[in-house]
C-alpha cells in the first residue's frame, strides 16, 4: 500500500469516527426541484433585511426523500421598496431544511418559480422576487415557491446511542459501608 493510499484510508478512518461511524444520507440529489409553501407572509413594503421567514415543503420532484413535515428556514437579504424609477424586490436567503427530528441542514438552493396563493404579482430569478408592476412585492401565506437543489442535500449521521453504562463496573453494586458501632475498652 503506498503511502497516498495509507493517508486517505486513514482520513476516512477519522472521519467516520468523528461522525459516530454512521453514513449520511442523502436526500436529495443535485438538480432535484422541491416545492414550499410560505407559511407567513413577506411584502417588500413592511419587511426589512433579516427578517425571517419558513416555508413547508410541500413536494420534492426527482430524486428526493425528505422527510415528511419539513420546513425550509429562510430569512430576507435585501429590500429595494417600489419608486417611480424601479420595480419592488427581495433577495431571499434559504438556509436551512428542518426535519421533524430537528435535524438542521444547510441549503443551496435557487428559486426557479413562484405561484401565488392570490393577487400577488411577482417573478422569481435566482434568489429574488421581482414585482410584475410598479407595486411592492407581496408574498401572502400560501404562496409557492418552487426550488432547485444547487447541491446535494445530506442529512447528518445520527448520533450513536450510548449504552446506559459506559464501564462494567459501574453496573456493578457498590457494598455500603457503614462505621462500626462497638468500640473495644481496654481493662
């Protein structure tokens, strides 16, 4: 074996055990397209930069197995409110998908649509919406987004279960000790 392949061997060695020796799973595969729907709503004319916001996700298409109940955490990263001279807009950052089992992953994903729950009239590019007319950008509840997984997406490794007792001596009972309570006299 030469000493390259010593190397790596031993870098996956380390890394499997960092991670508890489990395998990650992926869920969804690069290229995949996922469905959200805005759980509360987001205008360019009261929201600010940093304001959160959660989408449920509602389909995943392609090859895809997130877990049912997932919501994707998002928050704003610019505002440019509706003038005379340009159309309203917000950049949107999707950060995280959490799954039921509170598990946070970290997402790269780009908006390839939006569908709205009603009256809303905005285009989505990339990571923003753009409004259709000279208004603001209104995304009531219910809207829909729809997502291209840039990269794939992993779940990390469970945590191993530790056994209730680490060492066998600990689940072995202790004899309890008490202090003696005759003393001797000598006569």
């Amino acid at each position: 074996m030469n000493i390259g392949m010593a190397s790596a061997l031993v870098a996956l060695l380390v890394a499997a055990t960092a991670n508890g020796g489990g395998a990650q799973e992926i869920i969804t595969r690069r290229g995949a397209e996922i469905e959200g729907k805005f759980v509360t709503s987001i205008s360019s004319k009261t929201d600010h930069r940093g304001d959160a916001f959660t989408l449920d996700v509602k389909h995943a298409f392609g090859k895809s197995s997130i877990p049912s109940g997932s919501v994707i955490e998002g928050h704003i990263v610019s505002v440019l409110r509706a003038t005379r001279r340009h159309r309203a807009r917000m950049e949107l950052s999707l950060d995280d998908l959490k799954t039921p089992r509170a598990q946070a992953v970290p997402l790269r994903l780009e908006i390839t649509s939006f569908a709205s729950a009603g009256g809303e009239s905005a285009f989505a590019s990339a990571s923003a919406l753009t409004s259709t007319n000279n208004g603001d950008v209104v995304v009531k509840r219910g809207g829909l987004l729809r997502l291209k997984a840039l990269e794939d997406i992993v779940l990390p490794p469970r945590a191993a279960a530790k056994p209730a007792h680490d060492n066998a001596l600990e689940s072995t009972p202790v004899p309890h000790w008490r202090p003696s309570t005759y003393t001797d006299e000598l006569i």
